[in-house]
C-alpha cells in the first residue's frame, strides 16, 4: 500500500508523464493520494472578501487560523473544486477515481484544538482561541480499504470531522501521514515542487525520525510541515516516508527508487 500526497497547486505544474506513471503503479499497488491546496483556499477566499489570517506555533509550524467561515471556504475550495478536478484528471487518463472528503463516513475524525499557543509579533507565546482546526484522532481505514477493494482510487480531501459534527481544517500533509499510518501502508510520498529537504543548499536524502525532529526547527516555512508529517507516519509505522518532486520524468516511480529524493525511516 502506498499513500501520496500531493499540493493543490502542484497538480499544475506536475511532469506530463505523472498521470502515465501513476496508471502503472495502480496497476500492481493498492494506492490512496490525499491533497491538499492552501494557496488555492486563500486566493478563493480573498476573491470573497474573507482575509486570511496565519499562526505560528512555538515550534516554528506555520498554519492558516480557521475561523467558522473560513471552515465553510476551506471545505468549499478542497472537497468541491481540488477534489474534482484531481478526480476529474484521474478518469480522464483512465484510472478510477472518487473523491472523497475526510468528513464522507467520518474517514478523517478530528479533535476542535480549544486553544492555540501562537507566538505574536513581538516574539511572545499567547492563548488564542482555537477556532476550527482540528488534531487528527482516528481514520477509518476499512472504508479506505473497501473502496480500494472495489477498484477504485480513493482521492482524500484534508477536512475533518469533529466531535461536535463541525467542520475542521486538518493539514493535508499530516492528514496524509495520520492515514497511512491507519492504513498500514509501506510508504508514504509527499510529492512537491522541489526534489526534497534542502539544508545547506544540499539536498538530504537520507534521515532516521529523531535526527529530522532535531533539525526541524531549523528548517523554514512551507517544508517543515512535510518533514514533521515524515517523522508522524514513521512513528505510525509506516516503513518509509520521502519527500520527492512532481517536475521531474515518473515522479512516483523515481521517488520510490529513491533517485533525488528525502527519505525518512525507523531508526
């Protein structure tokens, strides 16, 4: 079984052979993606008038705070349009897909977050409001299963269900990380736009999960998310997690090659 994850806004700039490539490994692998497409929530939320506002936790995680429209908008943009339109580009080149969001058959159930630590802009920790982002606690993997069984390919948007029945904001790469590990999948891919975790101007393409939660803090924006979705699914007991780009010939086949990529594992 493998789980891949890949950006909204990746879906654009994926190489031509993705969708070929893809078709191939579905034809011997059990395979679930899961998206995400922030960029394309704040750019349709700004169209609406609705500013986006982003926090950043102590340890440097950066995330959009979600209050009750926001949710509406966030479930709007990811199980509406990304969702379909990824559905959309799978039966077209001939594999069968269904969207499904976290929320269809309680796949994706999540905890409301009642508090937020942030750190503001003068460098201090504050309690805000916790809004409605959630903190994954379980995923239906047999519902996950039974589709596959079916034949299909299940297409996971990262909204959540809360225990109150609201709609919750949970990060894509994390959502991806917290279903492989339910699905006991062998490996996880975060398909990106770039070949992986860059340090130094170098690549790193080999880490064990404590030596990446060392250097996440370190990291920046934007990639600290995946690696931190890396060390949660490994710690789930996913075998291999890796971090690869969607730009360069057969990105999924390569990165389980592990040409060009991260690769994060057990210790």
């Amino acid at each position: 079984m493998i789980v891949i994850k890949i950006g909204g806004s990746v879906v654009d700039g994926l190489h031509e052979s993705t969708m070929h490539d893809l078709k191939d490994i579905v034809s011997h692998e059990k395979v679930i993606l899961v998206h995400g497409g922030g960029k394309e929530v704040t750019s349709i939320a700004e169209k609406l008038g609705k500013e986006q506002k982003f926090v950043v936790s102590p340890g440097g995680i950066r995330s959009r705070y979600t209050d009750k429209e926001t949710a509406q908008i966030y479930t709007m943009v990811m199980s509406g349009k990304i969702n379909k339109e990824i559905v959309l580009m799978l039966q077209k080149n001939g594999i069968n897909a269904i969207g499904l969001s976290g929320v269809d058959g309680g796949i994706i159930k999540a905890e409301r977050k009642k508090k937020l630590i942030i750190v503001d802009e003068r460098g201090r920790k504050v309690a805000i409001d916790g809004g409605y982002t959630g903190k994954i606690t379980t995923v239906n993997s047999s519902l996950l299963q039974s589709v596959i069984e079916s034949g299909y390919v299940p297409i996971v948007s990262p909204v959540a269900l809360s225990e109150e029945f609201d709609l919750l904001n949970v990060d894509g790469d994390r959502a991806a990380a917290y279903v492989a590990g339910s699905v006991k999948a062998d490996r996880v891919i975060f398909i990106t736009n770039v070949n992986g975790l860059m340090m130094d101007n170098k690549l790193v393409t080999k880490l064990t999960v404590s030596e990446a939660k060392k250097m996440l803090p370190k990291i920046g924006f934007g990639m600290e998310k995946k690696v931190l979705a890396c060390t949660e699914a490994v710690s789930r007991g996913v075998k291999e997690a890796i971090i690869a780009s969607g730009q360069v010939s057969n990105p999924i086949s390569s990165a389980l090659k592990h040409d060009n990529c991260t690769v994060i594992s057990g210790e």
